[in-house]
C-alpha cells in the first residue's frame, strides 16, 4: 500500500509540474518589491553548523537538523535557501528523478504538459503574497537541472501542492496519520497533550533529512515545525503562543483545479492565529482542493478541536463532556454525518480501525504523559493485542512515518522524533528558551534532559527482521512485475521476515497464480484472508482470485 501511495505522490507531482507549460501563471512573479533582495552571506563552520548573520543550520547528535531563522518573507526564504540548499537540492532530485523513470518519453512528457495545461491557473492566486515571496527567496537556490519541468520559483511553488495531489491520486492508499489529544482529568499534571504520527511515505531518502525549524518572521508569531528542504508549509509545528496544527488527510476526489494548499492554511493558521477561534477563521478565508482534517490545539483554551475542511464545505467538531480527542482520516463532525464519501471510506479503509485502537489504548492510560504518549504512538499491534504483522497500516507504528509528534502546549514543549520512524530517540524543545535566547549562539537547541529514550524494538531481531522484510517486498513486486522467476527458497524466507501480515501471502499468491501454479496461489490467499487485512478493497482483490482459481477447477 505504501508503495502505491508513493506512486500517487509522484502522479500529483506530474500534474503540477507538466501543467506549466502552457499555464498563464508561468508568467506570474511573486512581490519581491520593497524587501532588501541581496543574498545571505553563507558561513560553513563544519559538515554539521552553517550561518548567516544570526541564522543558523545544525545537526544534533540524533541527526536532526536545526534550523534557526527569522526576517522578512524575502529574507527568511533566501536565508532558508542559503542555510539549506543541499537538501533543497536533493528533494528535488528525489522527485524529479521519478519524475523522468516514470515518463521517460520527451513527446509523452509533451503531450501531458498540453492536456494538463489548464490544471495550475489558479494556484497562485490562493496562496498568499508573504508565502509566495518566501517560497520564491528559497527556489533562487534550486537546482538549474530541472528547468526543462519550469523556472525555479513555480517548481518550488507548485511542490507546495504535491502533497495534496498525491492523497487526492491515490485515494484508498491514504496517508494514514493518526492524532489525538488529552486533557484535564485524563493527563498527569492536567495540561493539555497532543501527539501524532505523520506517515507520509514518498521513499526512504525522503525522510533521511528531517528539518525541525525555529522561525521569527516579522509579523505574526514566531513558531516551530518539522519540514524537509524547500517546504515552507506547516505539517506540524506550534507557535510561541502554544497553539498547534497537525494535519490529518481525508477522503478526497481528484481536484480539477488547484487551490490553496493544505499546509499553506495550517502556515497561516500557526503564523497568525493565537487560539481556536482565530484558527478556524483563517481556516474559512481559504479555498482548498482537498480534504483534511486539521488539529488545532490551544494552550489558551486548553483543549484541541478539529477542522474538517474540503474543497465545498467545512466543519468543527469538539468533543462534549470529554477530555480527550482522537483523529485518524474520516471526518466527525455534522457537517460530513450524511457525506456519502465519508461514511464510504469509514467502512471501506484503515481509519476506523486505527480510531479504535487510539480510543482502547488511552482508556487504559488515564495519567497520560509525554512518555506514554510516545508509547501509544509507537504501538505496532492490532486491537485486544492481535499481532497484524509489521507495517500493517492498521496499525498507529506503520513503520514507515516521517516523523512523529509530542505537544505539551502549555509548558511551549515539544518533542520530535528522530530516525529511524518513530522509534529513534525523542529530541525534547523549549520554546519559550529558544526564542528568548542570546543571537550568534550557534548552538544545538533541544533539551537534552527531557528527551524520550529509543524504543527498544530498535535492539530486536523482530525490527532486523522487518528491514529485510521490506527489502525482500521490493524484490517480490519487481519480479512479478517483469513476469520473472523467484528461487525456490524466496517465498519461505520472505513469508517467515513478517508472518502475521496479510501481505506476504498475497504477493505469494500473485506469484505463483501468474506461474500458473494455482492449487498453490489459491492456499496463499486463503491463508492472506486468515490475517487482519488492511482495506476492503484489498479483501474483494484476495477474494477475486480465488473465484478466478475455483472457476478454473
């Protein structure tokens, strides 16, 4: 599932990117007026510190790089671009590389760009001016190898629309985060927690280099958020008045235009709104072109509530008489009871399940802290304890996140996860001492003594097991994909690395049903339907298998 997912990423990147040719917003420039546009002087101190004046990048011991900035939108991109363009650099790399495998074809890439041309002439027109000059400060350190694609900056601001596209693509493969949070009677000390998974999977390269950004802009609130290089959009971060945003996607239809995109409401949110009911009205000025859920928590109101927003409606939904909220990729509120669409996707994909399995284990759970927070975030089996196999996207730990999340908005701490997944240590931040502290002090920000130790399933042969599961299914899927041959030994092997996961019985299944060894096919997807099978889909494909093989008897 996770690799159709990464597919649906780079098909929403052919849509935004092949568009460009014949677009009337290529010939859109951002603001650049007004700002001071000479570029940042860069220094290196080592492979691990960089800086510009009082800016600057570093990586911690956890490998997590820092990033320290703040100015005016101009500035902060082209000091943002300067800090960091060997990852701006190579996240393109990363996309545009599969950009060119996945159409090889010069007059096909053509041909898309013409029947796509249509497809961004709105973009640019809902995204705002502070963002588009920040996004055009950063794209002046991109890479001048893709420019056959578009010019620099509507490269950098279309990439900002990806995300969105590659839910909308790639529908039943859904990103599947999860969220929730707790308050009052259901945390340790009373405060509101907040914790979530973000399981974005566009390949392993994508989240080698995670970016934990500590931003000071000139208007709105300074705030911090984990991104990657080139990305200005807030996937989850909170800002110095302890407001939060974490977005969850939702059940989408293939856009026919682009609008605003979904990280691009939760920047502004987290930027400029200081409690829930800013949020939600910054949430209700924008258009978008997707659905998703955003998770707003508000130290000022001490407590969390959900943005439901879509393409032709929004809605809020807070929880009565609890003190908990728990979100995965269906919606809740009224507004989507009756949204066919919704209640399609609650039957029909993980998400129910995953809601579930949150809801059970913070029932057994009633002083949450930090710490165990991070260990429901780490959870990697099914409900009532049932083994589902690792990587099973039933699961909260789908071990493949870019990163996992702790908020105690209060207390302005966060912790972030470090690689690999969620399992890596957790890097505790202060923000009330990091952006209170002393300019030039290039130093490592994180809080050491409060940081979140390693899960110890880093250390088991269960976790050695699962990586070279997860490069034995890259084998699998190539050789039935070219039709070839496996060795007699392969299937065993590969089936005993994860033995609890529907999935090594299916792609078992696949292969040896395009052999034409179907008395053997038809015992592996019986045995794949014995296991706790992540979608509806997935079961009706299992179960049309076998009726294929049964009619042939």
């Amino acid at each position: 599932m996770k690799k159709y997912f990464q597919i649906g990423i780079f098909i929403g990147i052919l849509f935004l990117f092949f568009s460009c040719g014949i677009s009337k917003s290529i010939r859109h420039q951002p603001q650049t007026a007004g700002y001071n546009q000479e570029r940042p002087i860069l220094i290196k101190h080592s492979d691990t510190l960089f800086s510009s004046g009082s800016n600057y990048l570093i990586k911690n011991k956890q490998n997590l790089w820092e990033l320290y900035v703040s100015g005016d939108a101009l500035q902060r991109g082209l000091t943002i671009g300067s800090l960091s363009e060997p990852m701006v650099k190579k996240q393109e790399k990363i996309f545009f590389s599969k950009i060119q495998d996945l159409i090889p074809s010069k007059f096909k890439q053509k041909l898309l760009r013409n029947f796509l041309g249509w497809y961004n002439r709105k973009l640019y027109l809902n995204v705002p001016e502070e963002f588009k000059t920040e996004i055009y400060g950063i794209s002046q350190y991109a890479s001048d190898d893709y420019n056959w694609v578009a010019p620099k900056y509507l490269r950098s601001l279309y990439l900002h629309g990806a995300h969105d596209i590659g839910h909308a693509m790639q529908d039943l493969a859904l990103v599947g985060c999860s969220s929730m949070a707790v308050w009052g009677d259901k945390t340790e000390d009373g405060k509101l927690l907040i914790g979530r998974n973000f399981d974005f999977y566009a390949g392993d390269e994508f989240a080698v280099d995670k970016i934990v950004a500590f931003i000071t802009p000139d208007k709105g609130h300074p705030f911090m958020m984990v991104t990657w290089g080139g990305m200005i959009g807030v996937v989850s971060g909170m800002n110095k008045e302890g407001l939060t945003v974490t977005m969850n996607a939702g059940k989408s239809k293939i856009p026919l235009a682009a609008k605003t995109p979904i990280s691009i409401v939760a920047r502004e949110i987290l930027q400029y709104a200081s409690n829930i009911e800013e949020a939600i009205v910054i949430a209700k000025k924008r258009k978008v072109f997707v659905s998703e859920s955003i998770m707003i928590g508000s130290a000022y109101d001490k407590k969390a509530v959900l943005i439901e927003i879509s393409p032709k409606k929004i809605g809020v939904f807070e929880v009565q008489n609890s003190s908990q909220l728990v979100c995965s990729n269906h919606f809740q509120s009224d507004v989507y009871k009756s949204d066919v669409r919704n209640q399609e996707h609650i039957q029909q994909s993980h998400s129910k399940y995953r809601f579930d399995r949150m809801i059970e284990l913070l029932s057994e759970n009633d002083s949450m802290n930090p710490e165990k927070m991070v260990e429901i975030l780490r959870n990697k089996e099914g409900l009532k304890e049932k083994r589902i196999g690792y990587g099973n996207e039933k699961s909260l730990n789908q071990l493949l996140a870019h990163h996992s999340i702790v908020f105690e908005p209060e207390n302005r701490l966060v912790w972030v996860s470090s690689n690999p997944y969620q399992l890596g240590e957790f890097v505790a931040y202060d923000l009330n001492k990091i952006f209170s502290k002393k300019e030039n002090d290039f130093v490592v920000l994180g809080t050491d003594s409060l940081n979140i130790p390693k899960d110890d399933f880093l250390n088991s042969e269960e976790y050695k097991n699962y990586e070279k599961y997860r490069i034995q299914s890259q084998i699998i899927d190539k050789i039935i994909a070219e039709k070839g041959t496996l060795e007699d030994s392969f299937i065993a092997t590969y089936q005993n690395l994860n033995p609890n996961h529907w999935i090594v019985y299916c792609k078992a299944g696949q292969y040896y049903y395009q052999k034409k060894l179907y008395a053997a096919a038809e015992t592996e997807f019986e045995k794949a339907l014995t296991k706790e099978i992540t979608t509806v889909p997935d079961k009706i494909r299992i179960e049309k298998y076998l009726k294929k093989i049964r009619r042939r008897k």
